[in-house]
C-alpha cells in the first residue's frame, strides 16, 4: 500500500467556477453556465418549426379540399374561387402557406441528414441552412406574385 502513488486530485469546482466568474451552483457542463444560450438552443427552434410547419399545413387540408371541390363542381364555381384567391389576404396567405412548404421541406431534409449521414460538425449548421432555404423560397415566391 505505501509504494501505490496517490492520483493526482481533480481540481475543485468551486474554484473551477471562480476562475470562470460564474457561481459554483450554476455550473453547467465543462463550467459553462447553465443558463447561457438555454432559451435559444439553434436545434430546439428548428424542431419547433419543423412540427408546427406540419400541424399548420395538415391543418390548410381542408381548405385545399374545398377549392378542389370547386373545381369539380364546374368552371363556373372554379372561376367564382378564383376570383376570391385574387384579393390582398389571400395572396399573403399563399405567400405563408409556400413559406410554411418550404421551411417543412428543409426542416425535414435537416433530420434525414441527422438521421442518416455520420456526425459532422457542420451537422449544428443545418438548421440555419434549412431556415435560410426555406425564407429564399418564400421570398422568391412573394417576389413572383
């Protein structure tokens, strides 16, 4: 027992935390503290939108029902809706409807990519890319109306 050397001693986290200038009970992992960026967590947002994306588009069904509805009941009733999608909040809700496609099309690519491709660092990355795709495309559509 006397010839075992002693393992080297951990540094405390207390002084850990003092040298980072954060309090020892809001030490997180590594000494981040654990309240810096918890609100905003990049991965979150992009999980959140991708499932209201869905809910909202499973929600427009019905709508898109209906106008298909129209159109087989003959053109005049087709004309009739579609002088209806030709006023100013309807347009913008085709704008919100093609923002909501694309943003559930690149949130959805993001996951595959998570899913199925090896980790990469540039896998944290993916959501503002994903974002960024889907407002071009909206932007791009607005810009087309």
């Amino acid at each position: 027992m006397a010839g075992l050397a002693r393992p080297l001693a951990r540094p405390c986290a207390a002084r850990l935390c003092r040298a980072a200038g954060v309090g020892w009970h809001a030490r997180g992992v590594r000494g981040i503290p654990l309240s810096a960026g918890r609100n905003l967590h990049l991965g979150k947002l992009a999980v959140l939108l991708h499932r209201v994306s869905g809910l909202a588009l499973a929600l427009f069904l019905p709508l898109h029902f209906w106008a298909l509805g129209h159109a087989l009941q003959g053109t005049a009733s087709l004309e009739a809706f579609l002088a209806w999608t030709a006023h100013p909040l309807v347009k913008f809700a085709e704008w919100g409807l093609v923002l909501l496609l694309a943003a559930h099309l690149a949130g959805g690519l993001r996951i595959m990519a998570l899913e199925f491709l090896p980790w990469r660092d540039w896998h944290k990355s993916l959501a503002a890319v994903a974002a960024g795709a889907s407002l071009a495309a909206g932007l791009a559509f607005a810009l087309a109306l």
